[in-house]
C-alpha cells in the first residue's frame, strides 16, 4: 500500500508530528509506503488535494482534525481531473467531529482501519454562499455557531472548553438574527437563535448535535432554534451534549436534500468549524460525494 501523509503541524493540539512519529510503526509493520508532506499554511492542504499526482497512491491521508479533513475535501471536489482518491483521517484535532461520529478518536486505531482498505462514502453538503461554491461535510451554520466559533477561536488556549465557554458567552448576549429560512420549499420566517444543518452528528467537541444524522444518507438534518429567553437557551444548552436538545420545545428537527438562509443582513457563515462564506446561503447534499477510509 502507498499513501501520502498531511502534517498540520500546527492543526487543533499541535502535535501532528508527534502524532505521526508513534503511529509510523503500523504502516512500517504493513509494508506501507509513505510520502510524507507537511502543510506550510491554511489551505495547503486544500492546494494539495487538487493537485497531487494520485497515480499508484492508494489513500490521502492527514493528521489532523475536522479543518484538516475539510480543506482535502473541498481540495479533491475541485480537481481539474476529476479524480478521487480514498481519505483517511488520523485523529489530531481539537474537536474531531467526523472522528467521533466513526469513533475512532485513537490516531493508532484511525491508522489500523487505514490498512484495512476499508471504504465507505461520504455525503458532502455544496455550500452556494453569496455566489461562492464551498464544500462542508461537518455543518453549515448561521447564528450562534459562527458567533461561538468566533469567540472560541480567542480562547484556544482554554483547549476543548473553550467551545462551551463560548457558548454561555453567546447566549448572553442575546442577539437579535431575522431570517427567512426555507426547507425544500417550506417557508418560515422569524427571529432565529441559530440555523445550522449537519452531516455528522456531532460537532465542537462531543456535541451531539444532531443525533439522528447519518454520513451517507442523502439527507443534511437541520436544526432550528427559535429565539427565547436567556434562560430557556441557558436550560437547552447542556442538552446538546446528550441530544436531548432536539426534544425542547424551541428547537425544530428536520431532515433535507436543501436549505437556504436569507437573513435580513449579509452574516458570516461557520462551514466544518471555520468561518469563511457569507449569506445568504443555499445548501444541498451530493450523496457519496467521497470516500474515506474508516
């Protein structure tokens, strides 16, 4: 077998190389060829995808977390050649979303299903943001998510809390975000907490988010929170933990081909946990978009 190998070094707990050097052994013991390519600066990885010759190569893998596993992808969707090639994501991030829907949260685990050459596919969500094609395959949020995504990018230091600190620190805030959300054609207008529509069912870090998502259904399942008090958000929040969130009477639980945000005024957008696109957003699922190996 021959794969090349991402380094992020920098990636979630900065200890990609680290990461690399202990899990080295299993391909050594599999015979397995390497060629090993460390990421210099956001987006290579991306870079990498789209342009690496694929030729004798039998996976793309990458130490890393879901921002690693979100640039390959939206790397491999934009090849001039249309090729594809198998990815396998060895556990180095911070929140690690798509490796704990597989859980597979071990990079020594994540390496043993690699030499396993055990495929599956992967829907992948094609993100229209203002005329802007981007490819998510965690979420696609608007609202809360991208506020707390903002503010816990400032509290890295705190580690995997930082994303429930960050969450207390947007419900008290309180904001007002008027939309129009349409869900294959059904309209609903309103003063929205957050509108954020999933592949994976979790998302931070062990959110269960959306608890009934499936990678490879053909559905993206879109979770609506209406606005309300602070105490009602302050009384949900710990429930996205276990999933019983879905359950509380603010929150609305749908299962899509599409979706689209207009809100009232242009916002961000936080696609697989990185803010970049704006609205408003048209969303829909390519079905077995990729394959990886898990």
């Amino acid at each position: 077998m021959k794969y090349y190998v991402l380094v992020n070094p920098k990636g979630g707990i900065k200890k990609g190389t680290g990461i690399l050097q202990n899990v080295r052994p299993l391909f050594n013991a599999a015979n397995a060829e390497l060629n090993v390519i460390e990421t210099e600066y956001a987006g290579h990885g991306r870079e990498l995808a789209k342009t690496l010759d694929f030729e004798g190569y039998d996976g793309l893998c990458a130490v890393g977390g879901d921002g690693t596993m979100h640039e390959i992808i939206n790397g491999l969707m934009n090849r001039a050649d249309g090729r594809k090639i198998p990815i396998g994501l060895i556990t180095g991030g911070t929140g690690n979303s798509f490796m704990h829907d597989v859980d597979c949260l071990d990079p020594k685990q994540a390496v043993q299903r690699i030499l396993t050459d055990k495929r599956r596919t992967i829907d992948v969500a094609k993100v229209d943001a203002s005329g802007e094609i981007i490819y998510a395959f965690n979420i696609v949020g608007w609202g809360m998510p991208t506020d707390i995504n903002e503010i816990a990018e400032k509290l890295r230091w705190l580690g995997g809390q930082r994303y429930n600190i960050a969450s207390l620190i947007e419900i008290m805030r309180f904001r007002q975000r008027l939309a129009t959300l349409e869900l294959e054609g059904n309209i609903k207008e309103g003063d929205f907490g957050f509108v954020i529509g999933c592949n994976t069912i979790h998302t931070g870090r062990g959110m269960k988010m959306a608890p009934h998502a499936q990678l490879n259904d053909g559905l993206i399942d879109v979770i609506v929170a209406h606005k309300s008090s602070r105490i009602k958000l302050l009384k949900m929040f710990p429930k996205v933990f276990s999933g019983e969130h879905i359950d509380d009477p603010i929150v609305e639980y749908h299962q899509v081909k599409k979706f689209s945000i207009i809100p009232q005024a242009q916002d961000k957008l936080n696609i697989d946990g990185e803010i970049i696109g704006s609205t408003p957003v048209n969303v829909e699922v390519l079905q077995s978009a990729v394959e990886v190996l898990v």
